[in-house]
C-alpha cells in the first residue's frame, strides 16, 4: 500500500503534517506492506502554487497512491479521488511518524467529505500574512511535539 502524506517540511516522517493537500510544500509517500515500512520518499509538491481541479488526483494516480493523509481537503477533491479509488483521510495533525502508527492502528480512519476541514489558500501574501503563517506553522509544531510527549506517557504507563 502507497500512503501519500502532506507535509509542511521536507524531513521524511519526521515532518509535521500539513493542514492543506493541494498547496501544501511537500508529500511524503511511505510503501507498507503487512504494517511495515518499506520505503519512504519526500518530493515537493509540483502543483503547489498552482494546480486546476482533478490535476492533483491525476498525478497521485500516477504515483500509484492507494491512500492520503491530510489535514485537510475540499469535498470536491475527495470525490475525486474517490473516483480513482484513492482513500482520503482528512482531520490528521501531528508528526508523520506518529500520524502513520495511528493510521495502521485504526485510529485514525478514511471519512466522508467534510468541507469545513478545508484551509483556505492566501494568494499575494503582504508581511502580516506571512508572519501569521510562520506563527500557524511553529503552534503545529507544538502541537505535534506535544502529541508525542502524550504517546511517550502513554506507552510508560501501559
């Protein structure tokens, strides 16, 4: 199985998920076969700038991608994807590592089109934006450090 995750930095699994699938910097594409990691691969997105509806699908069929993690995704493009028999997980946050172990555990699972999960894309960024985004990215992080410290407990105290 090919899961495609979106990132916002280029660090393999060590990543932090992005929140936006179509213009989101980076995708990590990890091979599992039976709950093991074969392969892992960072590529930037080619369309992150710019894409039209359906392009995006089109090359994750390509990839040959049977599943994408994300933050979030348009309706739209989840039926697309659906059309091509690619499973789409959207409302994931975190480290990619630990988002993946969630995912091949079940608790993280393939959901119907949720429209409101979706982040809007802010074209002609102005200085504001751009520190806002800065901002959005370093409470991410947090956010996802925080969620493997929780992890961490959990697994000393069980």
């Amino acid at each position: 199985m090919k899961i495609c995750f979106t990132a916002d930095e280029k660090r393999g699994l060590e990543s932090i998920l992005s929140y936006h699938f179509g213009h989101c910097p980076y995708y990590v594409i990890v091979d599992v076969e039976n709950n093991v990691v074969k392969n892992v691969d960072s590529v930037e997105n080619p369309m992150a700038e710019n894409h039209n509806p359906g392009d995006l699908p089109n090359y994750m069929k390509g990839q040959g991608i049977n599943v994408i993690v994300t933050g979030g995704m348009g309706a739209q493009a989840q039926d697309m994807f659906k059309g091509f028999d690619i499973q789409t997980v959207t409302g994931a946050y975190g480290v990619l590592q630990d988002v993946l172990e969630e995912f091949l555990k079940n608790k993280i699972t393939v959901q119907e089109s949720d429209p409101e999960i979706e982040v809007p894309h802010i074209e002609g960024e102005d200085d504001t934006t751009r520190r806002l985004k800065m901002d959005v990215m370093a409470l991410r992080k947090e956010i996802a450090d925080l969620k493997s410290a929780v992890k961490k407990i959990e697994e000393k105290l069980n």
